[in-house]
C-alpha cells in the first residue's frame, strides 16, 4: 500500500490517504501525530529509551499538501529526552509536538505490584472477536486502518471500545512502529465515544495527548473511549490505550464542539 507521507529531508509530501473526516483538504488528526512521533524516534538517545508521552498542538488545520518538519532535543539526560517537532505548510506552523522519552531499564518491583507492571488486563474482547466497522470508512485516513468493534461503534452515539490496526504506512520505506499505531489510534478517541451527529455537529480536536506506562506490543491497539461535552462549546474525549496483553497508557482530546 501507498504510504500516507513521504520524506526526504525535511521536505514532506503529503498523500490524499491522510485525508480527515471535516474536510477533503485537511488532514486526520492521526496522520501529522504518527509523524511527529517518526520524526522524534528517529533521534538518537544516550541509552536505550522508548516514547512515554506525546503532546501534539493542532495550530490550524493541517492540510493535504507538502509540509516541511523540524526536530530537535530540548533537553538531554541519561533518565530522559525531551524532543520537539514542528510541521509548517507554507511557511506556517501548523502542528507542533512534544514527546518525552524515558530510559528503558529492566527494575525489579516489590511483589506486591508485579501483578501490574504489564498494564490492568484486558475487560472486553480481543480484536479476533471483535466486529468489523465500517463506519470507520468516514475518511481517506481511516480507510487505511482495519477497525474491529468489541463495544459500540465508530460514530455511534455513546462510549465505545474498538480496536485498530494502521495497515497502510505512514511514512514511506519506514515501520509504523507501536507508538505511531497508538497515536495513529488514539486521534480517533472522539469518533469511537461520539455523543453527537457528525452530519449536524463537528467536533475536532484541537490536541492530542497519549501517555504510556509501557511500549504497546503488536499491531492491534485498543481504544475503551469516552466523551464529556460542557456547555460552552468545548468538550473532552478520553481513552484506556491496550494492546491484546492488556492496558498501556491512555489519551485525551481536547475538543471544539459546534453545530455545522
């Protein structure tokens, strides 16, 4: 399959498959977060380290059209790295990403907790079960991911839990690896949880936040997703990350809600 960016330098061509749900010409917010993530795990570390969290800031919308990317280290240590990333259209920035890695290192816990140190096990079915949802075949970018529905459904009303798997590549001639499939997930919090009618209401993201206690293992992500809408206008999408050997961190979504 096609992949949804090429790179060469820091020049990006973007591909119609990275495509969102709002506007044929912007992006799914999952495409430039799976970026940055590339971007960030492309710089080097003084010891082994893997993502424990990434913020991406939407500055605008992020269209489908050539970008250039920066990355660099704010700040370096032998426990963490922090890594900034930056995506401009045009001269202007419209994505800019924080992601902090931790120093990966084998510890030796108290018995007590060793029960937990691989994430709270699984409380719905694994994507093997789960039902295939079309729904997700809303955007250009959705399209290249395989949806399995174990509670719920993609643009139902109400909360959801589904897994995904990001077939197509994000970044020509590189691995997806288990971070990118977890932001390339976890920006679909608010369609899995939806409490409104996307044919009357929009509700985008202006961020994404994903927190891991642990790397994710495998192809298939989990989102156990949740929407709380206030009265102004904004909203609040949160989900339990998993994999198939349980929960690994979580993400949120910070969302503007208004009637189309």
């Amino acid at each position: 399959m096609e992949a949804v960016f090429r790179v060469d330098n820091n020049e990006v061509e973007t591909r119609a498959h990275a495509g969102g749900p709002w506007h044929p010409g912007m992006q799914h917010g999952g495409a430039p977060s799976a970026l940055a993530v590339w971007a960030a795990e492309r710089i080097a570390t003084p010891e082994p380290m893997h993502v424990a969290r990434l913020t991406v800031d939407l500055m605008r919308p992020v269209p489908v059209a050539p970008l250039t990317i920066s990355a660099e280290v704010v700040r370096e240590g032998r426990k963490i790295q922090l890594c900034a990333v930056r995506l401009a259209a045009d001269g202007v920035e419209v994505a800019r990403a924080s992601v902090l890695k931790i120093r990966a290192r084998d510890v030796v816990l108290p018995d007590a907790v060793v029960g937990t140190s691989d994430g709270t096990p699984l409380d719905v079915a694994g994507p093997d079960t789960g039902r295939a949802d079309e729904a997700g075949n809303s955007s250009k970018f959705i399209q290249g991911l395989s949806l399995r529905a174990v509670r719920g459904g993609f643009l139902q009303p109400g909360p959801g839990a589904i897994w995904f798997r990001a077939d197509r590549p994000i970044v020509e001639g590189a691995p997806t690896s288990p971070a990118m499939r977890a932001a390339v997930a976890a920006d679909c919090s608010n369609g899995v949880s939806s409490v409104l009618d996307i044919t009357r209401w929009t509700f985008l993201n202006a961020d994404l936040t994903v927190s891991f206690a642990r790397p994710p293992v495998g192809d298939w992500i989990l989102l156990n997703s949740q929407t709380t809408l206030g009265r102004d206008g904004a909203g609040l999408a949160i989900s339990r990350l998993a994999d198939v050997h349980g929960y690994f961190g979580c993400a949120t979504q910070s969302l503007v809600v208004e009637p189309r």
